[in-house]
C-alpha cells in the first residue's frame, strides 16, 4: 500500500485520513511504511477501546515526528488501512511527552446524515470528554505524561495542515539528499 500519491487534503476543508484503528478496538495498529502494510504494534491493557476510527493524514508530517493524527465519527467501525474522505470538525489539543500531538475530528464526507456537521459545538460535551479520557488512560498506561489542553474549533485546522505538509515536503528532501548525497 503506496501512500505516496495521495495528498493530505485533495480540496479546501477536506482532508484524505488513513484509518489505522478501528472504533471499538484495543489493537493500535501502526503503518509500516517500509513494508507498505498495517502491523500490530501492540494490544492496550485495559478496559479502553479507540472511541472513533483512528488514523493518519498522509503526506504529513507533525512535530512529533509521524504523520498528523485524525479521528472519524463513525456509525459503523471501517478497518485499518481504509481510506476516507472527511471534513475536520476541531481538534484535539494534547502534548504528549512535551511534543504537540494533537488529533484532528472528522466526519466522513461520504455519509449524508453528517452533512450537517461542521463544528466540534455541534458534538455532545460528554462524547468530546470520553475521547479526552481515552487518550489521558492509553497513554498514561504507557508511563507517558500527557497534557490535554481542550477542544478547538475547526477554524485552527488549516493552519496545523499548512504548517505540517511543508514539514513532510522539507524531510522527504532531507531523505532524498542523505540515500543519494545530493538533492534532487
């Protein structure tokens, strides 16, 4: 699965999302983008389930060094590696170990009762705290300090989008200079 070809988002207000983890699953998957498949990466121990689909913007690159994180509402789990159309809604600001690494809302854009959805106001108070909890519990069972500073509206989106795809453009360069001893 070459993800090369496909941008981060293919039109204004409309991101490309790489699902990695399903709803409901305590599996985290992660691409392996060397092999070009979706690998376990290991099993959370505990009673907490991915609350949406969980994936990845392709193409991008965050301060924490992976891809943009983005999450999906929706009404059925899809699988890992699927790939969806969506309009982000808010994100999720959250540093982990001191590295900002928010998680961007989405709704599909291929389900019309959603159409109607375009703000992070627009989700229940309690749904936005649920998804909160599950990152403060994974990640702390893994020993990591986690800092969740809230919900901010999609308005904040495009800016983390503009600022992280010239990151991915900037390393891939870097990559090419390094495997080849000059910059193509």
């Amino acid at each position: 699965m070459d993800l090369s070809s496909i941008p981060p988002s293919p039109m204004k207000g409309i991101v490309n999302i790489v699902v990695e983890i399903p709803a409901g699953s305590r599996n985290k998957y992660e691409y392996c983008s060397d092999a070009g498949i979706m690998a376990l990466d290991r099993v959370l121990h505990s009673s907490v389930r991915y609350p949406f689909d969980y994936g990845f913007i392709p193409n991008t690159l965050a301060d924490d060094g992976a891809p943009l994180d983005a999450m999906v509402i929706m009404d059925e789990p899809t699988f890992a590696g699927c790939l969806i159309k969506a309009r982000p809604i808010g994100v999720l600001d959250m540093h982990d170990c001191g590295a900002y690494d928010g998680k961007i809302l989405c709704v599909p854009m291929a389900n019309p009762r959603q159409a109607n959805i375009v703000s992070i106001n627009q989700i229940a108070p309690n749904q936005l705290e649920d998804v909160a909890e599950f990152f403060r519990t994974s990640k702390g069972l893994d020993g990591r300090t986690v800092k969740i500073d809230g919900w901010r509206d999609f308005d904040v989106v495009e800016n983390l989008l503009k600022s992280c795809i010239p990151l991915k453009k900037k390393n891939f360069k870097v990559l090419k200079k390094s495997r080849s001893g000059q910059l193509n």
